[in-house]
C-alpha cells in the first residue's frame, strides 16, 4: 500500500497527533510537501513517522511553506548532506535528490518551481511572502559597506532560473533509464494556487513526462492523467486515503 501526506500546513505548536496516525501498513509514505510553515516542524513530524512506522520508506520532500523565513539554498543543502551524505536521520527517511531506486521505483525529488508569468503577478504571489535565498548578501548605506550577512530575497529572476534548472535536472533523471518506474515527487504542481497565491503560472512547460507517475501537491484530489504522465493529487489532513502499489505502475504506448 501507498499513502500520500501533502499540503497539510501544521502549525508549529499544533502536536496534530491525529496526522502522525497511518491506519494501514504501507509500503512507502511519500511527503510531497507543505507540511508546516517552519521546517523544524516539517523535520519533527518526518522523523515522528519514521519512528512509529520503521518498517516503512518515507520519502521526504518539502514545499514553499516549509521554507518561508529560512534560507531556501541552506535548507536544500543542509537536508542534502544530513539525509543522503551523512545520514543523519533515521535509516528509513529518503530524500532522492537524483536517480534513486527504492523497491520498483526509481525516485526523484523536486521543489516544483514555477515559471512566473511578469514582475506584477511575481510581486502578489507567495513567492515574494517571507521567502529567501540567503544571508550572504551585500549591504550598503550611502556607499559605505555595512555588512556581507544581509538576506537575498527570491526575485521573478531567481525563481525562473530555478525553474529552468530544474527541468534540466528533470530532463536528466528522464534520461537515464535504471529499469524502474519512473515517480516524480514535487512539492507544488499545476493546482497549487493556493500555496502560491497565484494562477498564473506554468509547471514544466517544456518537459515531457510520458509514462511518468508525478506526485504532487496541490488544492483538490486528482488521480488520472496529466498530459503524457499519470498525476497523482491527494493533499490536505485525511489520513484514510491508501493506493494500492499498482497505482504507480503507468505507460503510454
């Protein structure tokens, strides 16, 4: 069995025991993201579900919530060398940031970065939401050097360049076939306007995912196909919902 958590946006003080309750054994629990609008909480409910199900492959993800008011490079690099270099975590938390082949699955996790349509609808979206990329900016009063520790905002630039990266990194794990099929798990896909306070956006525009299982968040329930990929959506607080492993199994020939 599969059960998918996504876009559940617990409150940090919110102990939400109810969400950490999986009432069937599954195989795999895959977090697409937006767990809670601070990573420490996002971390804390992962590694509580890795402890009370040991048996269970969690992969982990994590979305534009969980990273507003903190360094979004210093996260992602941080979760990189704590889970996949060091393992720092428990055994049974997976966060495949390149092709990785767990059971019959080869895995690939993604932010989900949207292509955004102009500086106007960029400004009125979450993206420019407490949202940051470092501290390693320059800061200058009158000319005069006051600090290299000053944040860098996300800006329309940085978020299409991550955009167009991203599908390069897409376009690679496509590429290269290790026999399995193929699950992309992303935090934000193409019904996520309520995480980014926009609807006009583009996920993906010039990638094709044919024979594809993408694995999103977003704001309603969708299993079917989405243009030459299956689409799996099942966001929000309901813990009852279970996929038979089958349900991951997809091809168009």
């Amino acid at each position: 069995m599969i059960h998918i958590i996504s876009d559940i946006n617990i409150d940090y003080q919110d102990f939400a025991e109810d969400q950490n309750l999986i009432s069937q054994d599954c195989g795999y629990i895959i977090v697409t993201g937006n767990i809670a609008m601070d990573m420490k909480r996002t971390m804390i409910y992962i590694e509580q579900l890795a402890s009370i199900y040991p048996n269970t492959k969690i992969i982990f993800n994590f979305g534009l919530f969980d990273v507003m008011g903190v360094p979004y490079e210093g996260i992602r690099s941080l979760l990189d060398a704590k889970v996949n270099d060091f393992s720092k975590f428990n055994k049974n938390i997976y966060f495949p940031l390149k092709n990785t082949v767990l059971g019959n699955y080869d895995f690939l996790c993604t932010f989900g970065w949207p292509y955004i349509s102009d500086e106007i609808e960029f400004k009125q979206s979450n993206l420019l939401n407490n949202t940051m990329i470092s501290w390693d900016a320059e800061f200058y009063i009158d000319g005069i050097f006051i600090s290299n520790k000053f944040r860098r905002d996300f800006t329309l630039d940085f978020v299409n360049n991550q955009a167009a990266d991203e599908e390069a990194r897409i376009k690679q794990w496509l590429t290269t076939d290790l026999g399995k099929q193929k699950i992309l798990v992303t935090g934000q896909g193409p019904d996520s306007e309520n995480i980014l306070k926009t609807t006009k956006f583009e996920m993906f525009p010039n990638l094709d995912l044919k024979n594809v299982v993408w694995i999103t968040g977003g704001s309603s329930d969708y299993i079917g196909p989405y243009k030459n990929c299956r689409l799996i959506r099942l966001p929000g607080r309901d813990r009852s919902r279970f996929l038979e492993d089958s349900e991951l199994e997809f091809s168009i020939e």
